[in-house]
C-alpha cells in the first residue's frame, strides 16, 4: 500500500511538472534592424560598411594598412541573408596600401558575392549590441617587399569561411569611436587561413578593421544615409 501512495506522488509530481514546463511560452532570442532607433520601422536593404579607422592584415611578413575602404551588401530586417556584393580597401595616397616591409599590399575580393552572413542581436554588457557575420570570405592579397611580389590567398577562419565582427548600436557608449553617431562593426585581429598562393604566403594572417553602418533612405538611390539600430 505504501509503494503504492510512492508511486502515485511520484506520477503527480511527474505530471505537475510535465504542466509546468507546457505552460511557459516557447521563447527564442529574435533579431530585428531597425531604422533611426530601437523603435523605428523595420529596414531591409543595402548597407554600406565604411571605414572609420585604418583596417590592417598582418602576417609574419609584416602588416599592410589601408585607411579607404566599403563593404557593400544587402541584408533583410530579421538579420539573415547578409550577402556581400562589393569589398574594396585602398589607401589615400595608394591606390596600394603600404605595409611594414617598406612595401606594398593589396587586397582583392574572390568569389564575390558572399552569400549567407548575418546580423544577430545578442548584447554583452559594457560590450556590443549585435555579432555581424561575413561568410565565404576568400581574398586574394599581393604584398611586395624586400621578397619581391607574393600572391596569396585566404580565406575566413570560421563556420562557412566567415569573420565575425562586433555590431554596436549608434547610441552605445561602447562604440569604438564615440564621435561619430552611427551604428558600428569591429573585426580585431580575426583569423583568416591560408588557401593558397606562394610557398613564401604565411599559413594564416589576421584582420582588424572598425567601419560604420549605414543602410539607404531611399531604397535605391545609392545614398547611404540611413542610420540603422538593432534589437531583439
């Protein structure tokens, strides 16, 4: 009779339980891109990733830095299919970048476009707001130096050849660069691996790079003058 009164409190509170869990809500972290604030309409579109601070890629053959550069793509409002159509770095006076070696570097985009990046929203306190994520990043970079002219090719070190950058919201007081009011990404010292080129290519190197984010008022015109905010 006792194991019988056990086994029906063990089946109660089996069942209570069982109740409980089906009664909270079904809950995932969402992504949404607004336009101006966390409040604005929904945007999907082209953006624009503009350099604010000089990107760099070192390798153990040294460091080539450019101070122009555009990341051109589209994105939908739920942050998914961040497809990348244009990737262009110079340097002013350039075009070529210079690098450490007393030389130059420059770096071109293959395979464009990258399809299948994303925005995601997920906050660190006192950090970002968001990860932006770039896949089937390959790039093609020609260094000259003391070791003449190498070409060399890589591509991102993670999941689906990607580099993955921290998104800040324009009024972030963490932004990277505080004086400028915009939504910004920062890559710092990302790893790209080695696909090919010269014996002389170093097996990996690594990318820094601080842009803004603007999307486009006016669906169309080519005018990058949208500011961007994101939520969950």
């Amino acid at each position: 009779m006792k194991r019988t009164r056990n086994l029906a409190a063990v089946v109660v509170a089996v069942t209570t339980v069982a109740f409980t869990l089906a009664s909270v809500p079904a809950w995932a972290a969402t992504t949404t891109i607004h336009r101006d604030n966390a409040a604005g309409a929904a945007y999907s579109g082209k953006v624009r990733a503009t350099l604010i601070a000089p990107a760099t890629v070192s390798t153990s053959l040294g460091t080539g830095t450019c101070n122009i550069g555009n990341i051109d793509g589209t994105v939908q409002s739920n942050g998914t299919a961040l497809n990348i159509s244009a990737f262009n770095f110079s340097n002013n006076p350039g075009p070529a970048c210079p690098n450490s070696g007393g030389g130059t570097s420059t770096v071109t985009a293959v395979s464009l476009p990258w399809n299948d990046g994303n925005v995601t929203y997920g906050p660190v306190s006192g950090g970002r707001d968001s990860t932006v994520t770039i896949k089937n990043v390959n790039v093609s970079a020609a260094t000259t130096g003391w070791f003449g002219t190498i070409i060399c090719t890589y591509r991102g070190s993670g999941t689906g050849n990607s580099i993955v950058m921290d998104g800040f919201n324009p009024d972030n007081a963490n932004r990277p660069i505080t004086s400028i009011a915009q939504a910004q990404a920062k890559a710092t010292n990302y790893n790209l691996v080695k696909t090919g080129g010269s014996f002389l290519c170093p097996g990996s190197a690594t990318f820094s790079a601080t842009f803004q984010i603007l999307g486009e008022t006016t669906a169309g015109s080519g005018a990058y003058d949208q500011k961007l905010y994101v939520t969950s």
